[in-house]
C-alpha cells in the first residue's frame, strides 16, 4: 500500500518562502530606520533594498495568480489575494516607503 504524503507543495512552499522573506525583509527595513536617522544613504539603501523586492515580488506573484485564477469577484480577491499580500508584499512595501521617507526628510535638512 503506498502512502500519499502531500499534493503538489510548490506553489506552498514558495507562499511560505514569500511569507518569511517578507517578514525578513520587514525587520531589516525596520533596522534601515537608525542609519536614516543618521542620513547614511547607502547603509539605508541596502538595508531596504530586500523588503522592496520582496514587496515587488510578491505584488507580481500574487497579481499574476490573481489574473490566472479567472474569478474576478470581490469576496475572492479580498480573501484569497488582498489579505495575503498584505502580510507578504505589503508590509515590507510599506516598511521600506516610510525609511526611505525617512532618509529624504533627514538628507533634505542636511543639505
């Protein structure tokens, strides 16, 4: 008798890889916010750099599953795209918006 362990996990496993690079990438944004304190530019940048391409790729990932799927109504998009982009891409979006604001306000006063 042969044992069924899972179905196809791909997709699975690259959500997860997406859920905690982007909680990765929200905490070394969130680190970025002492060297933009300090108006350090490229210390910041490479700090921040991670979550915005994991904000960027999970916008992608989840618009393209989201165009893929074909049901275009609005209790699906909310449960099943808006909610887990949120945690995945949006957070580090958001980090990484408000320390590069940072950085500009603090670069502008120096200058």
């Amino acid at each position: 008798m042969h044992v069924i362990l899972a179905e196809d996990i791909g997709p699975w496993l690259f959500a997860a890889l997406l859920l905690f690079a982007g909680l990765g990438g929200t905490v070394l944004a969130l680190i970025g916010i002492a060297p933009a304190i300090f108006a350090k530019r490229m210390l910041t940048l490479c700090l921040i750099a991670p979550a915005l391409f994991v904000g960027l790729g999970a916008t992608y990932w989840l618009g393209l599953c989201y165009y893929r799927a074909g049901t275009y109504d609005q209790e699906h998009f909310v449960e099943n795209v808006l909610k887990p982009w949120f945690l995945m891409g949006g957070l580090p979006l958001i980090t990484s918006l408000i320390v590069a604001i940072i950085l500009f306000v603090r670069t502008r006063r120096r200058a």
